[in-house]
C-alpha cells in the first residue's frame, strides 16, 4: 500500500503559481494547488514508503525556488 501525504507549503510572495506548477512535475505528486490562508500551495504526494516520501520532499520538492517552508502531513487510516 503506498503512502499518501499532503505536502503544506509556504513560498515568497508572488511565487505561489510557479512553485505550484513546478512541484506538480514531480513523480508521486498526485495534486498541487494554489490555496489562500497560511500555507500558499497544497500537495498531495504518494511514495512507496514513509522514507520515499520523505526523500522526495527534502531532495525535490524543497529545493524549488520560492519556497520558504514545508510542513508534511502523512495521511493515516484509524479504521
């Protein structure tokens, strides 16, 4: 069963679109959308493991120019 997460980002002002756009190019980024409020872009990513998936966040997606900050949450299934 692969594991899911979303991915909350904030970025520099203005950068909103491009980082959005940039992380939806990733492989197991399943959705990436501008939103408003605290974070500025939201990402839902899949990877085969907790350890991909970190992997891709800290080696892919942090390293798109204009994001300033990543709070990754795995989703979990309580039943």
């Amino acid at each position: 069963m692969a594991v899911s997460a979303y991915v909350l980002i904030q970025t520099e002002v203005g950068k909103a679109a491009h980082v959005a756009s940039e992380v939806g190019k990733i492989e197991g980024v399943v959705s990436a959308e501008d939103v408003t409020g605290p974070y500025d872009v939201i990402v839902r990513a899949e990877a085969g493991s907790v350890d991909e998936l970190g992997k891709m966040v800290v080696s892919r997606v942090q390293l798109i120019d204009g994001i300033t900050r990543t709070l990754t949450c795995p989703v979990v299934h309580l039943s």
